[in-house]
C-alpha cells in the first residue's frame, strides 16, 4: 500500500524556470513532511520541512506548499540552476519517526 | 563534524550467504533508522532504534533480517540466506533524538546478491 504518491516521476526544466513537484497522502495521522534531495551514490539529505499548522514554507529558492484538507503538498524550487539536477522525495511520518518516502522525481535543469 | 558513516560501501555476495551491514551514526545521536532503496523507488523503512533497543522493526520484510545496536552507537544490519531480491541500498540515518525532526542519512551500502 503506497502512503505518498508523488509526480511526476521526471522533469526537465530549463535554467532559471520553476520546478514543482507534488505529492499526496492518504494517512491523516501524519504530522511532518520533509522533502529530501538525493544526488547519485549519495544518501538523500533534508532540503526543507513543513509541520500541517501552517500552508506554507520558504527557505531561498525553495518553498512547499500544503494544502490539508486536499492531503497534498508540493515543492516549488524558484529560478532552478543546473546544481538543482538530482531526485527529489516527498515523505510523511507520524511524530517525526519513521518516513514513508514517495517514489522519487528525476528533476534535470537544463542550461 | 563527520556524519553517518556507512560500510563496506559496496557488497557483492551469492545467494545463501550471510551479510552484515554496519552504520555508524554521528556522534551524540541516540535514535537511528535503517531504510532500503530498491532501484528507482524511494527509501522504504525497515527498523528504527532508540538507545540500545528496537523502538520499532515492523519494516523488516522477514525473519532473515535483523539489526543490533548492542552499545546504543554503532548498529549491524545482518541479512542471513540472502536472496537475489535482497539487492538493493541499504540506508542508516541518525537523528539527535527520536522526536527530533532531522534524519541524517549515510551514503549508504549497495548490495548485490548474485
């Protein structure tokens, strides 16, 4: 049973345009969203994180939009440069323990 | 300082054999998750602990998987009879504590059964 679904599964973008990623969820129960960013033989690290009390958060280029009632959020990377180019993870979790991870966006900027 | 350290970065083994995976969590961290990404899918959890003990491991697909953290630092992932299905990357993450937000994950182990 897949919690988190997230499209697209891919996206090319071109330098300086936006990227926005989504993803929806189906546990009610779950109180944090983090979005993580993995490059090739890396581990994902945290990019930005949003708590379901507010609708909205920003830190520099990028932003997450919630929406509660839909059970769905969604990443905006602003201005996308060539470095943004790796996969992107929607994830869920209760009480900030274990993520349920969506299946991944290849995100390719393209100069 | 240094963060989630993960070995032997790449395993290959056959399958039947037995595999241990170590993780080593930045210092001071007492909770730490073990996931597993298959090719082209998203990290799947399989076991967290807090301390010394297995806060939760109902992610680990079956009675061949099993994980310690004997001395609350260091965890071994131990994977017995494997499997060509087992094949995959093995995550570590380590968080400050288990209510605090941010999971630090390592680079990871990619294994191969053959």
């Amino acid at each position: 049973q897949q919690q988190v679904k997230q499209s697209p599964q891919s996206l090319i973008v071109q330098k300086g345009g936006i990227s926005i990623i989504n993803c929806a969820y189906e546990n009610t129960a779950f109180d944090y969203f983090p979005w993580y960013q993995q490059f090739p033989g890396k581990g994902p690290a945290l990019l930005i994180a949003i708590r379901p009390d507010v609708s909205e958060k920003k830190e520099g280029r990028f932003t997450i939009s919630f929406n509660k009632s839909a059970k769905q959020f969604s990443l905006h990377i602003m201005d996308s440069q060539p470095g943004d180019s790796a996969t992107y993870f929607c994830a869920a979790s209760k009480g900030f323990q274990k993520l349920v991870f969506g299946t991944g966006t290849r995100l390719l900027v393209s100069p | 300082g240094a963060g989630v350290s993960q070995t032997p970065s790449n395993k290959v083994t056959e399958k039947g054999k037995y595999v241990e995976l170590r993780c080593d969590p930045i210092s001071g961290h007492t909770a730490l998750y073990w996931y597993r990404q298959s090719l082209g899918q998203g990290p799947e959890f399989l076991i967290y602990f807090q301390g010394t003990g297995a806060a939760d491991d109902s992610g680990l697909p079956n009675d061949r998987f099993f994980a310690v953290r004997p001395e609350g630092s260091v965890s071994t992932l131990k994977i017995q009879r494997t499997e060509r299905g087992d094949s995959a990357v093995y995550l570590c993450a380590s968080s400050l504590q288990l209510a605090s937000d941010e999971q630090f994950f390592g680079p990871g182990t990619r294994l191969t059964v053959l």
